[in-house]
C-alpha cells in the first residue's frame, strides 16, 4: 500500500506516513486534499544515485592535475638523465609521480562518488587555497560543490529510495542543474586554465634553477672535500717530509686514513674518482709537488700533465677544478652554466 500523497509504501497498521507525516485510516489516506507530489518525486529516478555536472567538474580538475604532476615527473626524468643529475632529482620525480597518481585516484574516487575521494578532496582544497589567485578560485570552487546540500548524502553509498525527503530534493536540484551551475561551469574552466598555464610557467623556470642548483652543491662539495684531502695531505707531508707516492685518492687511503683524516672522499660530487698527481721539481727526489683534479660534470679531465694545467676562473660545471699545492688554480667564478 502506497500513500498518495509521497507514493512511497506504508508499514502495515500504520497511522502517518514515516516519509511525509499524511495521516493514514485504515490503509488509506484521510479525506485530505490530494496534493501533487514534488518534482524530484515525480521525476523518475534510478536506485543508482548519478553524479551532477559540478561533481563532475571537480574530478575533470584532480584528473588535470594528476596528468600535470605526471608531466613533471616525465620532464624530471629526462632532466636528470640529459644532465647526469644525481639522486635528488629522481627524489623529485617520485614525489611528482606519487601526487600525480594520488591526484588520479581522488578524480576516479569523485567521479565514481566515493566517500573517501570527497573526503581527500576537501583536504587538498583547504591546503591549496594559499595558491592564490588561481589556486584560491578553483579551490574555493571546489569546496562549494563538497559542501553544497545534499552532496554528503550523494557521496554516502545509499541507494534513492535510502535517502531523505530533503536530500533527495537537494540531489534531484544538482543533477537538473542548479542557477549556478554555469557560473560554476565558466569559474571551473578559467581556473583550470590558469593552473595549466601557470604550472608550465613555474616547470620552465623551476626546473632548469633547481638542475643549476643541484650541480652547484655537487661543485661546492667536490671543492671542500679537495680541501680536506689536502688539508690531510699537509699533514702527512709535515711528519713524512714528502708527499705520497700514490695514483689515486683510493690508494691514499692506507697511509691518511685514520691517522690525518677519518675517512678518505675518493669521489667528487658526480660520483667519479678525484684524480691525484704528485711530482718532484728535482729529479731523483721525493715527492714535493702535488694536484687534486676532478673533470667537473662532464668527467674529462683536459690535461695529464700536472705541471701544465690551465689556471682561472671558469663559468662552466664541465670545467676541471684543480687544486695544486694549497690552492686551487683552476676554480668557478660567477654565475654557471
């Protein structure tokens, strides 16, 4: 039995419809001015609860900006393999990858309404509302649709026939498409935009400064390790009276380490072996000559000769640092390329 005013069916016995409050008499209702159901009742509906325009529009944006992070990830990739970067920028790349899939899963969870993927959703918005001005639009956008009426319930998992009078109302409202909906629909779509085009702003700045970054601290760190591989060597040198006969920082080991250094830094900062030469001024005597040289980012060192390495200032990561007898003759000057 059905009420006829709500259409919805009626416990056996019952006195007020459970969905709508119309009193009933003895399975019928009473002589009550029949009234024409709402439109969201009239409307069919399907048990399965189908998503609106704006929930769409919001899984079109996390869609975007798991593809965007991907992209990124691709450009780290190639970067660091042109470029012979070290690990950080694969760090870069993971985590790039890691939000781009996380990005996806929430744009699939939204588009298949579920719970988790709004949930995720409304955190992420909150946290990138300081990207101002795109950032704050889109997102602000964003967490109008996940906390418009209706949209907990349409994320709940209940079927149509499981919700309430006044969600089912709000839900019928958003599928039909509400007064705002292309306001929602324009705002959506430049915001987009503008993160797009801001996104490869920032990758075409960013990423070259952070590649010149990166073969700056491996220069920087090459340098200092030279340093106290001499400063170990001086020391050696005072007790000994001569410099070790050795060909590379790897054999130097045996007679620095522990006594003049703790550990011994056989590599520069491109994870190639730092080249050592000693050398006599006289025939016949001992060792009283020495050089440190690393062949910068490229590796190749331009002389062998110890005696004849180009000295100066250099602008390039591929230029050889060399350090000869307590300085360093050829070392970076100004701006790197």
């Amino acid at each position: 039995m059905l009420c006829l005013r709500c259409g919805q069916p009626l416990a056996e016995g019952s006195i007020f419809c459970s969905t709508c409050g119309t009193p009933v008499a003895q399975g019928r209702t009473q002589n009550v001015a029949y009234q024409q159901p709402p439109a969201y009742r009239r409307a069919p509906q399907s048990e399965t609860l189908t998503r609106p325009t704006g929930i769409t529009i919001a899984a079109v944006v996390y869609y975007a900006f798991g593809v965007m992070n991907i992209l990124l990830a691709l450009l780290f990739a190639f970067a660091a393999l042109d470029r012979n970067t070290d690990a950080s920028g694969y760090v870069w790349m993971a985590l790039c990858l890691a939000f781009g899939g996380l990005f996806l899963l929430i744009g699939w969870g939204l588009w298949a309404l579920k719970s988790w993927a709004r949930v995720m959703a409304i955190v992420f918005s909150c946290i990138w509302l300081i990207a101002f001005p795109a950032g704050t639009i889109i997102n602000g956008f964003l967490l109008y649709l996940f906390f418009r009426q209706g949209t907990s319930a349409l994320f709940s998992g209940r079927r149509w026939s499981q919700l309430a009078p006044e969600d089912q109302q709000a839900i019928y409202q958003m599928q039909a498409g509400s007064p705002n909906a292309g306001v929602v629909i324009a705002v959506a779509a430049v915001g987009l935009i503008g993160v797009i085009a801001m996104s490869g702003i920032m990758a075409a700045i960013a990423i070259p400064n952070l590649l010149t970054a990166m073969q700056r601290s491996k220069q920087k760190r090459t340098m200092a390790d030279i340093r106290s591989l001499s400063i170990a060597l001086e020391g050696y040198a005072k007790d000994k009276n001569e410099y070790p006969q050795a060909s590379t920082v790897s054999e130097l080991s045996s007679v620095l380490s522990p006594t003049y250094i703790r550990t011994v830094p056989a590599m520069d900062g491109w994870s190639r072996p730092i080249q050592y030469r000693c050398w006599s001024s006289q025939a016949g005597n001992p060792c009283d000559h020495y050089a440190f040289i690393s062949g910068g980012k490229d590796g190749e060192i331009t002389s062998e000769d110890p005696e004849h390495f180009s000295s100066g200032a250099t602008t390039n990561f591929d230029c050889d640092l060399v350090y000869t007898n307590g300085e360093f003759v050829t070392y970076p000057e100004g701006l790197q390329q």
